[in-house]
C-alpha cells in the first residue's frame, strides 16, 4: 500500500492544485484573528486591517480578518466531496484595544459561514488548553465586577456537506469497515471535552518561525482523521503550518494535501515529514497495546469479551470492530516534489501469541482467561 503527500507553498484562498470535489476530510487551523502573533499576515492580506488596528477599531478588524478567513472557506466548499467534513480548530480571543476589553468570538463567525453555506453543524469539541502562567487572570483582580474569565480553551468546530457519506459498493464498505477504531477509543475520541491531549510544545530552533507557528498535536491531528475518514481517503489542511496534518496522515493510511503561505517553512516541514516514521509506528504500536491492557483488565473484571478480532488474536468489544486492521509504514520519501509513504501491514504473528494468565479478580468459579500479549517493538 502507498499514499501521496503534496506540500503547496502559497495563499490557500486560491487552492489552484486541487479538483473541484476531491477532498473527502478537511483538518486544520488557520491564524486565529485578533490574536496579536497573526495580525501581520491578516494585514498582508488586506491592508485595511492594520488601519482598523492602528485606529483601535477592533471590531472592524475582528470582521476583516474573518472575511479573509471566509475566501478559504469557500475554497475549501469547492474541493469537498459530497458527504465530505471539515474540522476547524480555534480559539476565541480576548484583546484590549484602546481603552476597550473585549471577547472576539471567532468561533461563532466561523459557525454562521458554514451555517450559510448550507453545512450541517455537527457537535463540536471543546479542546482544554491548560495555562499555568501567573499573569492569567485580567481585570480587576479580587473586585467585582471587573475581573475577566481566562480562555483556557479552544474549539474543534465539525461541519458535514450535503448529509451522510454513503457507502455501497462492497469495496467502499470493506474499506470502511478496516479503518474502524476500538470501542474504547470511541468512548474518549467522541467525548465533547478533549482534557488529554496537550499543547505541543514548541521545538523549532529558528526563532522567526517558532514565534510564528501555533502547531496543534499530532493527537489531535490524527483522532480527527481516523474519527472522520477512512484508509486511502484524502485529507486537505489549507493553514499547514509545521505539517502536523501531512505527518497524521501519512501515520493513518490517507493521502494529503497542505497549503502553507510562508516559505520559510517549507524545508521545516520536508524534513519532519520524511523524519515521522518511528515516532507514527510507535504511536501506532501504542494503540495496539493500549487495546491488549485494556481487553486484559476487561477480561479480569467482567470475564470475556464476546467478539475476536478476525485479524489479530485478540478480543474486542462490538461486532464493528473484528475487521479493524493496521499497517506500519515501510518508507517515506519524495519523488518529483510528491511524498510517498509505503506500508506493510502489521499481522497477528507481529502482536504475539496468546497465553493463559490466572484470573485475579477473586472469582473462585471463573476458568483461566486468555490474555494477549503485549506487542514489543
Ligand atoms: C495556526 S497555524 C497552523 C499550525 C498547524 N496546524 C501545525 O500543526 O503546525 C496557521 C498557519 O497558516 C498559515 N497561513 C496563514 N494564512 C494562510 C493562507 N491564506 N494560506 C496558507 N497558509 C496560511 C500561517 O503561516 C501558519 O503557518
């Protein structure tokens, strides 16, 4: 199995590369308007932003940022297959400009674009982003009632196009039906309150470009791509910033496209793209052994699951899940400014054999239990 990366330096309000509906998942966060790190490349896009900011009208400014938010949304509505989702991670800002304190809610903006549209608005994610730095809290400090609540949050808004994806031909639904995850993956992936993934931490040695990144986790990333698409998909991130979205997908079998305005960071992302293999295969290997602990822990408590996996000699919880099946990647590399990653696929013989393992849970009656092996890397 192969998937096709392709990195597109450029203004993603023209995707000029991409067909009319031929993205099947969109992943991305774009410059937060109102944030003071991105007002540079707002203004570069129209320069009657920096006179709004320079006149302290920060409304005005608020609405022309999001209007040059708007043109990649409506780019983004053209490449978009039918049945087609788009997830948009972003924060809210709160800014002072003048004598005036006040909450740009660019979430809310975002919403009404799609609403517009004619997107169906799915339920979206909140996403807990912790500070710890002392200065958090603004405003009047213990006085009421001048004091202002910190945003400590940021949002992954979910809009589908044109209602369900349909899959009928047997080939669709067997594709679909290996890219399921495990049932205790939906339980934490499709909670509304995401508390454990953190922040990445920022580990650019150039300091223009670690002032001006803003990368989300691969995490996040990759839950969402695995959440809403399935193998061999393709995957567009029109704000690519370091790659994040390239490197989630290559880790999950779906071809991708990015758009990335600066140029500054193309080698950055080249290189952490190419560099991602061990850090994808062990996240990948992670999922695998968390599921062993947990059917494990599940089989001392509750006794046996009722489904086995039709790949891997484990159990699992629901029928969904027997066909779900993992490759780690072989190679990634360019050919002709395209990446190319190449798989193999992981088999039962690669998780481990299955061994008798006394039952702990006090239960005099209850007959040895198979448990599974931890894979070992
Ligand atoms: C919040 S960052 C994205 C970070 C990314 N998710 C990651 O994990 O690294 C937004 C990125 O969008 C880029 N950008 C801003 N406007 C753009 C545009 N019109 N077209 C393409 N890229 C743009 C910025 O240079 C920045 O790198």
């Amino acid at each position: 199995m192969q998937t096709k990366h392709v990195v597109n330096i450029g203004n993603s309000q023209d995707l000029n590369n991409i067909d009319n509906n031929s993205v099947n998942l969109i992943v991305t966060s774009p410059p937060y308007p109102m944030i003071e790190m991105w007002d540079e490349v707002f203004s570069s896009m129209n320069p009657a932003i920096a006179e709004a900011l320079d006149n302290e009208n920060g409304v005005e400014a608020y609405n022309l940022m999001n209007m040059e938010l708007n043109k990649v949304w409506d780019e983004v509505d053209r490449v978009l297959v039918s049945g087609g989702i788009t997830c948009i991670n972003i924060g809210d800002a709160t800014r002072k400009i003048g004598d005036s304190f006040q909450l740009y809610s660019n979430h809310s903006k975002i919403i009404n674009y799609f609403e517009k549209m004619g997107y169906q608005v799915l339920p979206d994610i909140l996403w807990r982003k912790q500070s710890n730095k002392p200065n958090k809290f603004m405003g009047s400090g213990m006085l009421p009632p001048n004091a202002y609540v910190t945003l400590e949050h940021e949002y992954i808004l979910i809009f589908r196009k044109d209602g369900n994806r349909q899959f009928k031909k047997q080939e669709e639904k067997e594709k679909r039906r290996t890219s399921a995850y495990f049932w205790e993956e939906r339980n934490k992936w499709f909670s509304d309150v995401w508390e454990d993934v953190k922040g990445t931490s920022q580990k650019l040695d150039n300091k223009e470009l670690r002032n001006r990144n803003g990368a989300y986790p691969f995490e996040l990333a990759y839950r969402l791509i695995n959440m809403y698409s399935v193998k061999g998909d393709t995957v567009l991130d029109p704000f690519l910033g370091t790659g994040t979205t390239i490197i989630a997908s290559i880790a999950s079998g779906r071809n991708s496209i990015g758009y990335e305005i600066d140029p500054n960071f193309k080698d950055f992302i080249i290189n952490g793209i190419l560099e991602s293999k061990n850090n994808s295969n062990n996240y990948i290997f992670d999922r695998i052994n968390n599921h062993i602990s947990f059917v494990n822990n599940r089989i001392v408590e509750k006794g046996p699951l009722k489904h086995t996996s039709n790949t891997y000699n484990f159990d699992v919880m629901t029928g969904q899940e027997k066909e779900l099946s993992f490759s780690k990647i072989d190679k990634i590399f360019e050919e002709n400014d395209t990446i190319i990653a190449e798989y193999e696929p992981i088999s039962a013989k690669d998780i481990g054999s299955t061994a008798n393992v006394e039952d702990t849970a006090g239960d005099k009656d209850t007959k040895k239990k198979k448990k599974t092996k931890q894979m070992t890397l």
